[in-house]
C-alpha cells in the first residue's frame, strides 16, 4: 500500500483510522441500544402509547436500518465512501435532535424510522472503510477487533440507558445521545480513506439487477447470519422476561456484561485464528458452544446458570458474528465491499428485527424455556447449513483469495 502500515512484525492493523472509524461505530451502536431501551417506555409515558404501538416505536428503527442498507450498498462507491460517512452522520444526528419534538406519536414513529435509515447508512459506511483500511492478512483479527466496539456497545448503552431513565429525565437522555453524534462528526473528519480503482464501481451502480442491491457472493454466508442472528434474537429480547418468570431478574442485569466480556476476551485469539487457520476453525466450535448455551439458559434455576450461559452465548454466537462478516468481505473484489457489508448487516439485523415478531408469536404456545432449548437445537443445525454453504467449499474459496487479485 505505501502508507508506512509496514512493521516488522506485518502489516499495521492500530492505525489512526482504524481507531477512529471503531470508535464512531461504539457511538453510534452505543445510542442505538440506549434508545432501544428507554424509547418504549417514552412512547408510552408520553403519548399514551399502547403496548404494540411501544413496540412498533422499538421495532420501526430496525425497519429503518434495513432500507437504508439497501439504499446505500448500491450507491456508496459512486458517492464516495468518506462523503456517504459524513452524510450518515449528519442525518443521524439531526434525527436524534428531533426527539425533542414533541409533535405526538406519529411524529416519533416517523423520526425512529428516519433515525434508523440513517443508521443503516453511517454503519454501513464505517463497515466498508474499516474492511478498506485493515490489511488483507489480518481481516479476521481486524474485523474482529472492530465489532468489539458494537459489542462493547451492546452491553454498555442498555446499562446507560436504564441507569438514565431511573436518575434522570427524557430531554437528558436525548441530550446525551445528541452529543454522542456531534463527537462522530468531529473525530470523522480524522478518517483519511485510500481511493477505490477507478471506474470499478461502475457497473455494480448500473440497473435493477439483484446484484446492484446486495453481493451475491456474500449471500451464502449472509443466510448463515441470519439464521443465528435469527436465534440470538430470542435472548435480546426476552431474557428480561424470562429472568421475571424463573426469578432471576438481579442476575440478567449482568447478563449482556458477560457476554460482552466473553467476547472481549476471546476475539483477540479467535480473529487471528481465523486469518492463520481459517474460518471454519473458529465456525465449527462457536456453533457448538452457542448451542450449548442456548440448552443451558433454557434450564438457568439459579443466577450462575444465567450467566454463565450469557458467557457461551457471547463465545458463541459473539464471534460467529464477526467471522461471517469477515467472510463476506474476503469473499468479495474491493469495489464490492461496500455492497458485501451492506448484504452482511441487511441479513444480520432481519434475524435480529424480525425474530422477536416471529418467536413472539410461538411463546404463548411452547412458553420461554422450551423456547430456548429449541432453539439451542436449531443453533446445532445450523452449523450443518454452514458447512453446505461455506465450511466444505472453504479451502477452496482461500486459496482463491489469497491468490493476487485480477482486476
């Protein structure tokens, strides 16, 4: 590359961007999961919202997301990836100031669907440069570490955001978010991104082909995602009232801390195992170690059962998370990746979105425990549907990644 990344030790991955592009994705998942815990309940404090419609306040931004992924993938290159940053950022953080509006529950319908549009925009843009600016050897570790921002995220913003709604009120939550955004801005004009090859992208922006909204070649793997994600899914959103109904709610309050810091504490060794050994390696025992904390949640009695099963679950399905994206960029030629991260995220926040209207529906009929070991079931499955897609073809797929790229 010619940019001094060059140590003796290999190519640099701790560059000022990288650092900087991390740190705007922790802010923004960081606000995402805040809101995502408190808006509820300001929808129905303030509007008199229903229960459904509390949801659909939660759920609308998820919807958000997706759309705008889908917009963006197509069109990031012929914008430019460091203007389509800027862009995100600015929008999402105009939304995040129309929470102080007061105009009804229309209004904050329409705003977390905008908020969430912007969302799918900046997130797939950070993705995309992050994939850009970590060296080609050291992909798995590099994305990796760069979904430990999201993952620290994850367990920090709900903790700040229940911690905020009991101390403090709304417009203060709002404010905090607000400047969250600001700081994104500021520290995005540090990000210097390396040009893509000229006229690359070209023919990906061109028609209404499939090809022009996601990356095919990232589409196997992305099934895969949103099938785990699609059973994670299950813990997001209901372990609160799975804790309420065995009488551990004091315990999943450290839940998502666990897991976050099971996550923390392997991602360092299983990205790099990833890059020297390859991905099914790391794919083959995470789905193993998911299941099997899926099963054991299903049975929690007692506050050490819970949390341990958080932690197999953020060993688990923590690094499935950034192996398959890390798959789905190494799989593509450099003027897709936009487009492959953007496919990644479409299929990992449809599991993530949509699973807590599917599996709400069955509840009622199997209750949560029963729930959970299904799905533990399922996450061993699962792991068959990997091999079919990926795992058998991946010795194969790596010696063709790793041969020189004929643009």
């Amino acid at each position: 590359m010619g940019d001094g990344n060059v140590s003796q030790s290999g190519p640099k991955l701790w560059t000022k961007d990288f650092i900087v592009v991390s740190g705007i994705n922790f802010f923004l998942t960081l606000i995402f999961y805040l809101l995502m815990v408190t808006i509820a309940v300001y929808a129905v404090d303030e509007f008199h919202a229903t229960t459904s419609q509390a949801g659909l306040v939660t759920g609308i931004f998820i919807i958000g997301t997706l759309i705008g992924r889908l917009l963006i993938g197509r069109m990031i290159d012929s914008i430019g990836r460091k203007k389509t940053l800027f862009i995100g950022l600015v929008l999402f953080t105009l939304a995040t100031a129309l929470y102080f509006a007061d105009l009804g529950l229309a209004f904050l319908f329409f705003n977390r669907f905008i908020h969430g549009l912007t969302l799918g925009i900046a997130s797939t843009a950070t993705g995309t440069i992050v994939a850009q600016i970590i060296p080609a050897t050291r992909k798995g570790e590099g994305i990796g570490y760069y979904t430990m921002s999201a993952t620290l995220a994850t367990a920090i913003g709900p903790f700040i955001g229940l911690f905020m709604s009991q101390h403090t009120s709304f417009p203060i939550i709002f404010g905090f978010c607000l400047v969250l955004g600001m700081v994104s801005i500021a520290i995005a004009f540090l990000v210097s991104v390396p040009p893509v090859e000229a006229g690359a992208n070209k023919a990906a922006v061109k028609g209404l082909k499939l090809s022009s909204f996601v990356e095919p070649r990232a589409l196997p793997i992305a099934f895969v995602t949103l099938a785990v994600a699609f059973c994670y899914s299950s813990v997001l959103s209901f372990i609160n009232f799975y804790a309420m109904e065995i009488d551990l709610v004091d315990a999943a309050s450290f839940f998502f801390i666990v897991y976050a810091a099971a996550v923390l504490a392997s991602r360092p060794f299983t990205g790099r195992l990833m890059d020297i050994k390859g991905a099914n390696f790391v794919m083959y025992p995470a789905f193993m170690v998911f299941g099997a904390g899926m099963l054991l949640l299903s049975a929690a009695s007692h506050g050490f059962g819970l949390l341990l099963a958080g932690f197999l679950i953020g060993l688990g399905f923590g690094n499935m998370q950034s192996s398959t994206q890390a798959i789905a960029v190494k799989l593509t030629p450099p003027h897709r990746m936009g487009l492959a991260t953007s496919t990644f995220f479409i299929f990992l926040d449809a599991g993530l979105g949509f699973g807590p209207y599917v599996l709400g529906l069955i509840i009622p009929r199997t209750g949560y425990s029963t729930l959970y070991m299904a799905l533990g079931i399922a996450v061993f499955a699962f792991s068959i549907l990997y091999y079919f897609l990926y795992g058998r073809k991946e010795k194969e797929l790596r010696t063709a990644m790793d041969a020189p790229a004929i643009m």
